[in-house]
C-alpha cells in the first residue's frame, strides 16, 4: 500500500503534518472533529502532499516536515519529495 505525507493549513496559518493511504479522506476526517487536536482549529485545507511512498518512508518524511517547522527546510523537502 503506498502512503502519503501532508500538510494541512487553516485561516489562522495552523498547520498539521500527518501520513495517511487516503490523503483527501484524512482531510475530511480532520475537518469533521474526528481527530482531536485538529478539531479546534478546523476548518482546514491540504496545502500539499508527497508522491505516493512506503509506510515507513512517509513516517520518515513526517518527522523531517515536523521537525523544518516551515521555513526553507520544509520547502526544500516539499520540492524534492512532491507529487
């Protein structure tokens, strides 16, 4: 099964990092209350996500993105690992 990294954002320049198989689906689930820590701070929209990957390459992936905490790192990670 291939995974995905993604990056969520809202109005108040929020974001939230996660992996997901269903990327679209994830969204949904985050913008109906499903996942606590995104519920308060919904709505949301995705901003990007990763070429299609293994499970423990996106998990990888996600914590170089958490760790960037945007700026150029984060940047350069959503260009060289783009869909």
């Amino acid at each position: 099964m291939n995974y995905f990294a993604y990056i969520l954002r809202n109005a108040d320049a929020r974001s939230y990092i996660g992996i997901s198989a269903d990327p679209v689906n994830r969204l949904a689930q985050h913008n109906s209350g499903e996942s606590k820590w995104t519920a308060k701070y919904q709505p949301w929209t995705l901003e990007w996500t990763s070429r299609p990957m293994s499970l423990g390459d996106a998990r990888r992936l996600e914590i170089k993105l958490k760790k960037q905490k945007g700026g150029v790192g984060e940047e350069t990670l959503k260009r060289d690992f783009g869909s």
